[in-house]
C-alpha cells in the first residue's frame, strides 16, 4: 500500500473493529450483570 | 402471519427466537466482514485517482448506511410502539440507539480520514457531513432521554416520539449530496441510476458488498443481543424469565457461584464467553 | 368546530393572561437577547470589520438561546395544577391547545425579538440593505426555535433533572434554522441571492407548526400517563 | 359540544397534515429550485450571482492544458463547468488529487488579476472534489478520452434545474462509455 495513505486506511480499519468490538462486548456485559442481579434475586427468595 | 408475529411479540417467544437466531447472524456478520475487509485491504486494486485512500470505502459507507437504516428502523419501531402499545417495539427503539450512534460516529471519523488524503481537509460544513453531523446529535438525544426517566416504559415511548420527529432529517442527509451543489461525491451504490450503469468496477465493488451485507448481520446480532437484555431487564419479575434465563445456557455465565450447569451448551455460545471473560480484565466485577 | 376555535383561543388569551400578570418574568427572554448579542462588540476592538461578518450569526445564535431560556419550565406549572390533565380530558383535540399554547409562547417570547432585532443589527454594524432578510429570516425561523423547544420541553417533562438534556435535543431541530437564517442575512450582505435559504425556512416553519404541535401532545400525554 | 363526530374531527386532522406536509414539501422544493448551494459554478459569476469582493465557494473542473505554476506555490489555471470558464488564481499547497481534469472546489474572492487585468478568482483554499467512479488504473486508461473522463453533471448552476445536466459531458465529445 501506499505509504502516504496507510496512516488514513489503517486507522479507519482500526477505529472500525474499535466500533463492532465495542458494540459486541456491551450487551454481553450488561447480560452478565443482568443475570447476576436476577440470581441475588433469586436466591433471596428461595 | 399475523398469529406468528403475535407469537413473535410475546418476550418469552421472542427471547428463544433471538438465542437461536444472534449466534449465526453474528457468525455470518463477523465472517463477511473478515473476508470484505480482507479483500478491500489487500485484493481490490487502488483507485485510477485516489489510489489507496480509497480503501476507507469498505469501512466509511457499511457505517454511513447502517447509520441511516438504523434511524428509520428506530421510527418504524417507535411507530408500532405508540400506536400498538408493543413492548417489544418499544425495547427495539431503545436498543438501537447505541448501536446507531456508534456506528454514526465511525461514519462521520472515517469520512474525515478519507476527506483529508482526497479533498484536502478533515472537515468541511456541507450539506452532507451537516446532517450527518445532526443525525449523531439525534442519537444522543435519544440515549440522554432514555436515562433521564426512571419509568422504562415512559422513556422509551418518548424516545419514540423523538425518533419519529427525527426521521425527517434521514432523507435530507441521504439526497443531500444531489439537492445541494455539495463537495461531497455522489452515491455509487445506493442511488437508482447506479443500479443501471454501476459506477464502481467490479473487482473493488465486490469487498464492499461484504461488508456492507456483514455490517448489516452484525448490527442485526447485536441489537438482538440488546432486545434480549431490554426485555429481561423490564420483566425481572416474570416467571418466563425465571424458566428461560436461567436455566438457559446462558445461566453457565453465573454457574460459577450457583455450582448449576446449563442443560446443553451451543458451542458458538460457549466460545462468546470465553472471549467475555477474557475482554473483562478491569469489568463489572 | 367554533367551540374547538374557542377553546384554542381561550387557551392562548390564558397564556398571555398569566405571563402579563409576571411581567419581569415575560420580558426575561428580550433583556438575556439584547445583552448577550451586545457582549460581543464590547469583546472585540472599536469598529472591528470581522464583527459585520459575524453578525448575522450573533443575531440569530442570540435568538436561539433566548428561545431556549426557561423553555425546560414551559409545562412544569401546568403538569403540577392539573390543567394538562383537564386539557386531556376535554372535548377539544389535545394538540390544538398544546399549538395553541406554544403559539402565545412564540407571541411572548419570540415576537419581541423580532421588533428588536433591527436595533441589534444596527448596532452590530449589520449593512442596512440585510435587514430586512434578517427580519423575514426571524419572522420564519422563530416559530421553529419556540415549537421545537416546546417538543422538548414535552419530552422531559417527567424527568426530573432534563436541563442538561434539552439543549442536545433541540439542537438537532434548531440548527437547521440557524443555518439557512443567518446564512439568509450573510448572502443578503454580499450581494447574494437569499431567496433559497428564505423559501427554506417557512418550509421548516410550515412543518414545525403542522407536526410539532401533534408530537408535543404525544410527549405531554407519555408523560402524563 | 365541539358539534363534529369522531370521524369529522379525524378527518379534519388528517387534512390538517396532508396541507400541511404538502406546503411544507412545495416550499422545499422551490427552495432547492432557487439557490442554495455549497458553491458557486463559473456560469453563476459570469451571470452576475456575486459582488465582487464577497468570499464565496466556486466549483468546477480544471481545464485540461490551462494550469500554468508560477514561481514558488503560486498557480494559475482555468475553471470550467459545462458551459462557462473562469480564471483562478491561487498560492498554496494543493489536494494530491488536483489535477487537469479534476473536479475542484475552490474558496476565495472574485476580483481583477494585477498582471493581465482580466476579472479572475483569487481562491484562498483549494480542495479536490472526486466523483462516485472507482476504478483500477488500468479501466481508467482504456477508457481515457481527449476531453478526459470526469463529468461536469456535479456542477449544476443556478439558473437550470440539474435533471437538465445529468451525464452530459464537459464538451460537446460524448463521454467515454463504460460498460
């Protein structure tokens, strides 16, 4: 690639797979906090 | 028809469809994406003009176009939810939000690190970049107000009054490159007359499909994936939540301290969460 | 149908009834407008040329936030004595009195700015030949700045601290008018046509005041429930 | 008491929006039929559009054969939309993308060239304005044309509607094909 443009390309690249990590890891977080606060629950009420 | 898509509405029903249905989207997503970032980056030949800058293509419209489709997907959600009173709907507007105004801002940065090598500047105020720049704007104020009630079902219906109100900004942003004299190009892809006379050859075209179609499963994963939270998180309470959550697979997650084993384990589910644990070194914990 | 008429116009003569009775409070927005567009003279040097280039953007950023002044307040007293409810329960459609009311507002708040605005101009070294496109951009752009403000103000109306919130909500629906409006009086100072930015604007303002009225309603009736 | 059904009153509503969408949507477009452009194309100067003095944007196509470097970063070259030419003058770095033929977009002053006296755009910043055509090299060569291969549709004047100017070529040679 040229060497002029592979700062511009690569951080685009980069910034991209920021975004989807980003996007994937969120849900999966807010998951195990959601399920962790419904297994207190849970178990307080048993 | 109609029967199916009540059954579809209904959280426990839902809940099951997007537990089979988000592995594979994401699989499918990820992979296209892979490989269209791979054919975009080291396959299609540079650009008779830009060379290599243009190269940001693969990444700058997947996201442009998914920033658009995400807003109208959010008024077509807000709509079903304030006419039909639908939950699910509601959670759908709610959930998209993040999802769009990221992919928003990966738009309007990597059109900056395109305009840079190509215009000649970063940033210039015309009507394109504008109304992109007020569609962000429009996401985060509906992130702001979905914080700002405490009642989830009164904010999310005033989310979809914003979104609705909006939605009007969404043609401007997508027409504005031919109503206005702008510096901005033209559609390539998404535009009638490039339909009939393509204007991009096909050995570059091809990535761009990739990860245009792998944006788009993606996005669809992900946002199942935060359906899926919403409405849990809305019917704590439930009794379906207690018998689908966690005794689901999903429950392994919390196994840990339960000593319970899920029944059957997906093996793409098992591998999201040995890629959770290792993305969580400072996390929730 | 006349009594629906009545019932609008018994809610405008309301409003301006209830601002007059406060009138310290009425000419708030005015005062925060002339002093705020007055300010940036006395930062620049004497007879500064670059203060002509940016007063068609003083004016109508000046505008902007006098509209948006006190805005998050505009239901809170009409939510807590219970008229909102009785408005919802009566025989008239929800969004004409809700139109109805944001249209006194643009009366209270709005009209002053304009009758103002010629003296600010002048006073900014505005060329005399754009004044008039500042006042027609005004005339068409501030019905937008007070019924997207009052949308605002309806969608937070339930949340107990929005204040931070309203700017980033209606910035998204204002800054269209304070683009073509101050671009309007920009192209009038330099000899360029103003006519597109001009049509532009009553479009918007022909949409805010058909859609808005129907959305603050929506808004106002969410948060009520 | 309000003396209209349930019906009516919908009825009425529904007209309410349709006028008012309607009206809302006429005046648009009018405004796009007037002038509300992100710049200025040559044929709108020369017809008049601007003061002299007055810092605008102006775009078009460089002239093949008319760009002429002068000592350090100072370049003068031709700029064209489909019907009109203008002179440009400017001192500064360029876009990797200016060249003959290119589509550009210039920002600066219309005023009179101090050497040959003639009425010139001194422009103040210059960025390049590339179309929707991506190709590899060697597509562009095989399609390379003696009036060049960029179009001048993106540069639409004030005066006539832009439907008018879509995929008519620079000069009166047809454009390359490309299939």
């Amino acid at each position: 690639m040229n060497e002029k443009y592979e700062l511009y390309v690569w951080s685009s690249y980069g910034l991209g797979a920021a975004v989807l990590l980003w996007n994937l890891l969120l849900p999966l977080w807010r998951r195990r906090a959601l399920l962790r606060s419904l297994n207190e629950a849970r178990d307080e009420g048993e | 028809m109609w029967t199916w898509f009540h059954r579809l509405a209904s959280p426990p029903s839902f809940y099951r469809f997007a537990d089979r249905l988000a592995p594979w989207l994401l699989g499918l997503g990820l992979l296209l994406l892979a490989v269209g970032c791979y054919g975009g980056l080291f396959i299609a030949p540079a650009d008779y003009q830009q060379g290599d800058a243009f190269r940001v293509i693969y990444v700058h419209v997947p996201a442009a176009a998914l920033s658009l489709f995400v807003y109208v997907l959010m008024a077509v959600a807000g709509a079903i939810a304030l006419v039909w009173r639908m939950k699910l709907a509601e959670c759908a507007v709610v959930a998209a939000a993040p999802i769009g105004a990221s992919f928003t801002a990966l738009a309007l940065v990597t059109g900056m690190l395109w305009g840079k090598p190509t215009w000649g500047a970063y940033w210039v105020w015309d009507a394109r970049l504008t109304s992109e720049l007020v569609l962000l704007f429009l996401y985060l104020g509906v992130i702001g107000l979905n914080q700002a009630y405490s009642d989830a079902r009164t904010a999310a219906r005033a989310c979809a009054w914003l979104a609705l109100v909006g939605v009007v900004n969404v043609p401007i942003v997508h027409y504005s490159v031919q109503w206005w004299n702008s510096l901005h190009q033209g559609s390539t892809i998404l535009s009638l007359e490039a339909v009939r006379d393509p204007k991009i050859s096909s050995s570059m075209l091809w990535p761009l499909l990739l990860t245009l179609s792998g944006s788009f499963a993606f996005f669809f994963a992900v946002w199942l994936r935060r359906l899926q939270n919403e409405v849990v998180a809305r019917e704590r309470g439930a009794n379906w939540v207690r018998d689908c959550v966690l005794q689901a697979p999903l429950a392994a997650v919390s196994n840990e301290q339960s000593g319970m084993t899920g029944p059957e384990l997906d093996p793409s589910m098992q591998s999201r969460q040995g890629r959770q644990r290792h993305g969580e070194p400072r996390g929730a914990d | 149908m006349n009594a629906m008429l009545d019932a609008a116009w018994a809610v405008f003569v309301r409003e301006l009834r209830l601002a007059l009775r406060r009138p310290a409070e009425a000419t708030q927005p005015l005062v925060f407008y002339c002093v705020l567009a007055l300010l940036f003279p006395l930062g620049l040097a004497a007879q500064d040329v670059g203060l002509r280039a940016f007063a068609p953007a003083i004016v109508w950023v000046s505008a902007l936030l006098a509209a948006l002044l006190g805005i998050e307040r505009l239901f809170r007293a009409d939510v807590d004595d219970g008229t909102l409810e009785q408005w919802l329960l009566a025989d008239v459609p929800f969004p004409m009195l809700v139109g109805a009311k944001l249209a006194a507002q643009w009366l209270l708040i709005a009209a002053p700015l304009i009758v103002a605005a010629p003296l600010i101009a002048l006073a900014l070294n505005l060329q005399p030949q754009a004044i008039g496109v500042l006042l027609l951009g005004l005339l068409f752009g501030t019905p937008v700045l007070v019924f997207s403000g009052g949308f605002a103000a309806a969608l937070t109306v339930g949340a107990p601290r929005a204040g931070l919130l309203i700017p980033i909500l209606v910035l998204p629906m204002m800054c269209p008018a304070l683009i073509f409006g101050a671009g309007a009086v920009r192209a009038a100072q330099v000899g360029l046509s103003v006519e597109g930015p001009l049509y532009f604007l009553a479009a918007m303002m022909v949409l805010s005041l058909t859609l808005l009225p129907w959305a603050a309603a929506g808004a106002l009736r969410n948060a009520l429930e | 008491m309000s003396g209209l059904s349930k019906r009516q009153k919908r009825m009425a509503a529904v007209l309410v929006l349709v006028l008012g969408v309607g009206g809302a949507a006429f005046l648009g477009f009018t405004a796009f039929s007037k002038n509300m452009m992100y710049f200025y194309t040559p044929s709108d100067l020369l017809a008049g559009a601007a003061k002299e003095g007055a810092t605008l944007q102006l775009g078009g196509l460089v002239e093949k054969g008319s760009l002429r470097r002068e000592d350090g970063l100072k370049i003068v070259f031709v700029m064209a939309d489909c019907e009109k030419q203008m002179p440009v003058r400017y001192e500064g770095i360029l876009p990797d993308l200016f060249r003959e033929g290119q589509g550009v977009v210039a920002t600066g002053k219309l005023g009179i060239d101090p050497v040959t006296g003639e009425r010139t755009f001194v422009a103040s910043q210059i960025l390049a304005k590339h179309d929707e055509n991506y190709m590899p090299p060697q597509v562009a060569a095989s399609l390379k044309t003696a009036d060049g291969k960029h179009s001048c549709a993106p540069f639409k004047s004030l005066g006539r509607p832009a439907e008018n100017l879509a995929g008519k070529p620079m000069t009166a040679a047809a454009e390359a094909p490309r299939s």
